[in-house]
C-alpha cells in the first residue's frame, strides 16, 4: 500500500510540473459572482469538459444557458447543489441547452419564473438524477415544463423529480426516440407528458397528485405533428388529485383532474403492466383532438391504442371536468378505461382501433361521440369493447448515450 | 525560456507592434481564434471611442424598423475587408465574406427626446464573420467611456433617462451574454445576421445617403438591382396599419418567431411573410406558454386585444410571460399601441 502511495505521489508531482497539464476543475462554490462564473465556464467549455457545481445554495437572478457539445452539468448531488432562480429577472427558463451529447446531473433547480430546464434541437441529452421544483407548491404563477426537451433525437430522462410545473412536469415535444425512466412527477397539472413525439418508452416512473398522470398528445398547427408509438409500462400511476391549476388557454387546462393516462389524438401507443389507483376521473382516458382546426396534416383521432394487462384500483368515482356532466346519465361513475368514441373528422370518418385486452371486469366505456368538434349531449355511450385487434408493438427504445448496465458484478 | 523572460519578450513585441501598426482596421485581430480584450484592439474607431470618427472601411449605417432595446441608442457600422464584398439577397440578410464585422453600440442619453445631446455608450457589440462562422462578442465600456472591455457574460447596468415619449424611466439595462446572442441570432443552429437585409437598409441611413447604393459604390456590396429594391414599411410610418405591424412583428420577434428560429416548436411564425393567418396567431392556441397566455385562449382573438395572448405578453415585463424573452426590460408603448390597434380592428372569427 504504501508503495503504491508513493508511485501515485511521485506520478502527482511529475504530472504537477509538466506545463501541459490543465489545471483540476474546481466545483464551484456559492458566491457573489458564482452565477456569471458559471455562465462563463459555460460559455468557455470545451467539448468533453465536465462543469462541477458543488455543495450549497446558489441564488441566481440570470437564467444559465449552454450551447457547447458533449459538456456534463453536475452538481455535488440532488439534496446537496440547490440553484435557486427566485430572483430571476430574465428569459423564458433557469436554464437552456441548444447543443448536443450534453449531460445534466446530481442538482437541484427551483422557483424559476418560466420553464425549468429546456433543451431545444439538443440530440442525445441526458438528464439524470436531478431535480426541479416549485417551492411553493402547485400555482398557476409557477412555470409551465420541469424538464423540457423539444426537437431533438435521442432524449433521456433517468431519475429525474418534477414537482409543481403549471403544464407539465416531464415533457418531451416534437422530439423522437424518447426514454422516461425511474422518474417522480407530482403535484404538476400533467405529470409526464409526452407530444408530438414518435418513438417513446415511459417506464417505471411514479405519476401522483398530478391532475393528469401521464399524457400522450398530438396537436394541431407545431412545426412537427403526427406522433406516434410510443409505450407507456410498469408505472405507478395513483392519487392523482390535484385539483388543475394550468392557466386557461393552454391545452392542458382541458385536462380532467384525477385522469390517469390521458391519451388524444396519436397513433400506435401501448399501455400495459402500469398500477391505476385512486384516479377520480378515470384511469385511462382517450380522446380526440376536440377543438376546431385547419392543419391539413393532421388527423385528431387516437388510433392503434392498446391497452392491456394493467391493474386497476379505486377510480372514475368523482369525475372532474368536461367530463362530469356525462357522470350522472351514467351512474354516476366513470369505468376504468373511456374512449370519446370519435371517428370522423372533416368529413372523414376513418376505422378507429382501440384494442382493450384486460380482464372482463374492468370497466370500458364509449362515448360515442362520433364527430370532433365534438358535441357532448350527442353522446350515445356503450360498454362493449371493439374487437381486439392485433396491432404490432413499437420495438424497444435505445439511444447512443444509454449503455446497457452490464449483469456481471450487479 | 522563464516565464518572465517569455512575459517580457512578448510585451516587448506588442509594444513594438502597437508603436509599428497603421491606423485602421486590423483585419488579423478580427480573424484571430480569440476575441481580442479590448474594442480598440480591433481598429475599427480613429479615437478610441464608438463615435462617428471610424477607421477608413467602417461604415455607419441603419434599419428601416429596429429592435426595441429599451429606448436605447443605437449606432451601427459594417466592415468589409478590402477587395472583397457581401452579396445581394433580395429576401434575406446579405451574404458577407469572411473577415466582415457588424458592430453595434448600444448608448443612452439622460433625455432620449434629444439622443445626441451627453450620450453615453453602454456596450458594443460585435458580429464577426469567423472562417467558421459568425460569432458574438460582447463589449461593455468603462465608465470613462475611454475604453470597451470584452465581457462574455454580459452584465446589468442601471440607466436613467427620459423615454422619447417624455417619461422618466430607471432601466435595469441587460447587456446580453455571448449564449444570449445566440438565442436571437441562430437559424438551424447557424448564427446568423439579423438586420442588415434589402428590406431593412433600403433607405436614406446615418451617412445621407441611399445605403444599398452606397454600399454598393463604396464596394462592400454587389449584386443588387439599380431599382426594384424592396422596402420593408416603417412600423410607425403613414403605411397600411396591417404591413406596419407585420413589420414590427418581423423585426422584433421572427428572428425567434419562425422555422429554424429559437420559438419553432411553438409554430407561432411572424415573419413579413408568412401566409397564413393561424401562423401568426389568428385563432392560434398556445403551445408552450404557460402563464405566458394570461387565461386568454388564443394569440390573437381578432378584434379583442385584451383577450389575445400576444398583447398580454408585449405587454408585460414579467420573466416567464414577457416577450420578446431578452432584450428588454420596459414596454414598447408605441409597438404595443400599434399591434392593439391592428388587432382590434380585425373583424371577428365567428367561434
């Protein structure tokens, strides 16, 4: 042992004299001047280059952006690097990464007076073991996305908590090949959110007292639109029960608080092996596109939706929103699984599938609703289930930055 | 060598160097691989300051329309190297050789109804076309207004003056950082000029004089047509109210606000050109706006301005809901007084 100590020491001095040697980086610590510090080591980095942010509470009023490839953000672990943006006196969100292979990690992020992280034409991104929040909790003042990624391939989010965003927590838009793992959303109006998106695998991630769980949406009139295959497996989606908070106007405002999975619009999305506890709406609720549009790229129905092999607790005992009008005519109650029932749009009415392969006492309902824009005193509501089609499900995601950990040693 | 020999050899060279140098542009400072510390490093002023007085090559000029920066001043030059030229674009920014620069200062009088009159400079801010690429540095001056100092991160800076419109305002001006530039000036990930394009120089500038003729004479441009020039409507001129505020849109907000810009994936495009009405926000919903939409439901309800989501955002200075995001601190009240008024007088979407 101590031979070897020695051997390191002389190797340390020998490698200490050499000019080429860089300096070690060194985290940054709170300060007066860490926040330009560290949007300069932003600025400055080269590609490889890890950024260090050490322990304690950093209170930043100017937002941090990246744009160097291949750089690792990472703080000294999510309970012990706290970035402030309370006293945020700029920009759309804390911060902003526009380049590619980047990396963030082990910090976390709170009170920013718009989005949390977004990262916009970022490929293969890498957000781990982080966290961003509200403080205060859910308020319609607080910022709309948590973590979010827009059109960029490759997308990866691994332990990541998102607590209290006035959209969604986790959200992925007009991005593909997507993977949500091992994630925490709560208290947010929709937990993960997944849109306009191919390509996606959400799973093992725990969605509660959200309004909404987990969303799958595609929508009318963004640069890239027609989303689909995307699976949603092995999460916990219980108690979503946030009363929803979004400010109107924005889609997810017409989310029913306490849906489960909410799925409108889309094509080729599975959803199985998930536990569905205590969602007062409904569990799995799936929907067209119901607002007028004229995108002529875009077909608003949900179509090639399977669901399958999901456990069921409590729910659809309250339901909330647009859909508690229809409760009464019903029961009272919404079953575990609702489709609108919308097949026609603009005149053209397509052979909507939506293959319900459950057990014979979870509930199913169609609402008939036929047309979208749709009309809700037109609906004519039954229980039986459409024939149970065979539709192939989307292969496993992988992405270039996610290598499989190995067995040997676990 | 020891580093103090090293250190003196070297400061002996740059003495040497600067006693030796001509006066004007120094076009290898401009094509180095680092920005230079300071703005007289490059040569580009006779004194050293940002003032008319400019080195042989540098050119005054200005837009038709502007961004709003706050009230702020605005002094614009190009630079061309010798022997070479931009080339004429009938749509977009000219196309300009490697070696060329675009300088803007940024400055504030204590009454901005008389500009001219104990104007200070804030900060400069130079485009240069790098053999690959454009690229941004930041230049923030001292408080001698002797000397502008490389800044990338950029800074604050409080600033009293008068607005042009009489009222007194304290400004937490924002000098942007290199990354902030960037936000504005990328295109499909391409950093990109913003103003200097047909539409926006094509009139009488600084200099007195027609600037794409004179660019034109002068060399630092070729290509364009001797008539036919396209002109973009001064936003606040005697022009349809529908082109100039499409024209205010265009400068203030499609640089993010369009295919490829930093706003894409909201498909909220507000170029002058674009076509379509839901494009530009009639009966558009919002997409990542948060409590950017102030619970209205769509980026323009025509004929109601304060129902439309785009009067509640010019409107504001609030993070998170103001647009544009960078750039400014205080309300455009003219800009928005102009966009109120071309909503309003849209005639009503039945629902």
């Amino acid at each position: 042992m101590r031979v070897i100590l020695a051997t390191v020491s002389v190797l340390a001095l020998v490698s200490a004299c050499s000019p080429a040697a860089p300096p070690k980086p060194v985290a940054l610590a709170p300060s007066a001047t860490a926040n330009d510090d560290l949007q300069k080591q932003l600025i400055e980095a080269k590609p490889g280059d890890v950024i260090e942010i050490g322990e304690g509470r950093f209170d930043f009023a100017t937002p941090l952006s990246l744009d160097v490839d291949n750089v690792t953000l990472k703080g000294a672990g999510q309970d012990k690097t706290f970035i402030s943006f309370k006293g945020q006196t700029g920009a759309g969100e804390g911060l902003l990464v526009t380049s590619d292979g980047v990396t963030l990690t082990g910090f976390t992020m709170e009170d920013a007076k718009g989005d949390g992280i977004k990262s916009k034409g970022a490929d293969n991104i890498t957000y781990k073991d982080l966290k961003v929040v509200w403080t205060g909790g859910p308020l319609t003042t607080n910022g709309a996305y948590g973590v979010y990624p827009v059109e960029s391939k490759n997308v990866l989010i691994d332990g990541v908590t998102v607590s209290g965003a006035s959209d969604a927590g986790i959200y992925v838009g007009q991005s593909e090949n997507i993977i949500v793992r091992n994630s925490r959303a709560e208290y947010n109006v929709a937990g993960i959110e997944i849109e306009n998106s191919s390509n996606a695998d959400v799973h093992d991630n725990v969605a509660t007292h959200n309004a909404g769980g987990i969303l799958v949406f595609d929508l009318p009139n963004l640069p890239k639109i027609g989303g689909h295959s995307t699976r949603i497996f092995n999460n916990q989606v219980v108690e979503n029960d946030t009363q929803n908070f979004a400010p109107p106007g924005n889609i997810v405002a017409n989310v029913p608080t306490g849906s489960g999975v909410m799925l409108m619009a889309n094509q080729n999305v599975h959803v199985f092996n998930n536990t569905f506890d205590k969602n007062q709406t409904t569990h799995v609720l799936i929907y067209g596109y119901s607002f007028a549009f004229d995108d002529e790229r875009y077909n608003p129905l949900p179509r090639d939706f399977v669901i399958r092999d999901n456990t069921y607790g409590d729910g659809g005992n309250s339901p909330q929103g647009r859909l508690a009008p229809l409760a009464p005519a019903i029961g009272g109650k919404l079953p575990a699984i609702v489709w609108d029932g919308v097949t026609t749009y603009h005149g053209k009415t397509e052979d909507v599938r939506i293959a319900v392969r459950e057990k014979p006492e979870v509930g199913f309902i169609n609402l008939g609703l036929g047309v979208t824009p749709i009309d809700l005193t037109k609906a004519k509501p039954s229980t039986k289930r459409l024939p149970d089609f065979e539709i192939a499900e989307p292969p496993a995601v992988v992405l270039p930055q996610d290598k499989p950990a190995t067995k040997e040693g676990a | 060598m020891s580093g103090s020999v090293r250190l003196l050899v070297v400061s002996l060279f740059l003495a040497l160097a600067a006693c030796s140098a001509p006066a004007g542009v120094k076009d290898s400072v401009i094509l180095a691989a680092d920005p230079a510390p300071k703005l007289s490093d490059y040569g580009f002023f006779a004194t050293a300051n940002a003032g008319a007085a400019v080195a042989d090559g540098v050119r005054p000029y200005d837009l038709v329309n502007a961004l709003f920066a706050d009230y702020a001043g605005k002094h614009r030059f190009v630079y061309v190297p010798k022997g070479q030229s931009a080339t004429y674009n009938p749509d977009t920014v000219f196309d300009f050789p490697v070696g060329s620069v675009l300088i803007k200062t940024f400055a504030f009088a204590p009454d901005m109804r008389d500009p001219a009159l104990n104007e200070r400079w804030i900060e400069t801010r130079l485009l240069i076309h790098k053999s690959e690429g454009w690229v941004a540095y930041p230049y923030v001056w001292n408080a001698e207004q002797t000397e502008a100092v490389y800044s990338p991160v950029g800074g604050r800076q409080i600033v009293k003056t008068i607005s042009p419109e009489g009222e007194a305002l304290t400004i937490n001006y924002a000098i942007p950082n290199r990354n902030q530039c960037k936000e504005c000036h990328s295109r499909n990930k391409v950093f990109t000029p913003i103003g200097p394009s047909a539409r926006n120089l094509n009139h009488v500038g600084p200099a007195g004089v027609q600037q794409i003729a004179d660019w034109t004479e002068r060399g630092i441009l070729t290509g364009a047509p001797a008539e036919g020039l396209p002109t973009a409507p001064p936003a606040f001129g005697d022009q349809p109210l529908e082109q100039r505020a499409r024209a205010w849109l265009d400068i203030n907000c499609a640089h993010c606000h369009r295919a490829g810009g930093g706003a894409s994936n909201s498909g909220l495009f507000l170029a002058w050109n674009e076509t379509t009405p839901t494009g530009w926000g009639v009966h558009k919903r919002p997409t990542a706006a948060g409590r950017g939409s102030g619970d209205f439901l769509f980026v323009i309800e025509p004929g109601k301005p304060d129902q439309s989501i785009m009067i509640h955002r010019i409107g504001s200075v609030e993070p998170g809901v103001m647009m544009p995001e960078l750039g400014r601190t205080t309300v455009d009240t003219r800009a928005l007084a102009l966009i109120r008024e071309w909503i309003a007088a849209m005639p009503p979407v039945a629902q």
